[in-house]
C-alpha cells in the first residue's frame, strides 16, 4: 500500500488543514507548507514540513499544533513533525484554492 493509499491519509491531511499560521488567513496545507507524508504499515505517521522562515514567530507552535492535531487521530500510533528549509518555501508553493483566499488571482 501507498501512502496516498493509506486509510489514515485523508484525516491527517484533514487534520493539519486545520492549522494556521497566525499571520496568514490560509491553513498550512494550503499555504504550500507541507511537503511530504509518510505513513507506516504500523500507522506511524512522519510529516515533512516548513515554515515561511526560520524566523517565523510562530515556529514553535505551528510544529506542536501539527502533532497535537495528529496524534488526536484513531489510529495513529505516533506522530513525527520534520520542518526542513530546502527547498525554501515560496508563494508559488500555495495552492489554487489558498491564492483565491489570498486575493493573488
């Protein structure tokens, strides 16, 4: 089975598309920050992710929140959340429907 195929693929992803950034009306997923996910035979899920940049105040909570939010899903054994700065995050990452909510259309 492929993640995409994985049972537990669609609630994380619903379950992160519930976080925001602080400072921008768009949820993370939509917002292009999310990168990758894995999710194990053993539901062990591993979030690959970044943040606008290093500096973002919101750093620390954006990654807890993620995990919280996660690990709050039946079946989920344990959850880690990677932030990685490569590449770097762009506005061209957001997607269609975060450009539409941003007014960038």
């Amino acid at each position: 089975m492929t993640d995409n195929e994985h049972p537990l693929r669609q609630p994380v992803m619903d379950a992160l598309s519930t976080v925001y950034d602080p400072e921008v009306p768009v949820d993370i997923v939509n917002f292009g920050l999310i990168y990758g996910l894995e999710i194990t035979d053993e539901n062990q899920v591993k979030v690959t992710m970044s943040l606008t940049s290093p500096t973002c105040p919101a750093a620390q909570s954006i990654p807890e929140e993620c995990e919280r939010k996660v690990q709050g899903i039946e079946g989920v054994k344990d959850v880690e959340i990677n932030i990685v700065w490569d590449p770097p995050w762009g506005p061209e990452m957001i997607s269609p429907e975060g450009r539409e909510k941003l007014g960038m259309d």
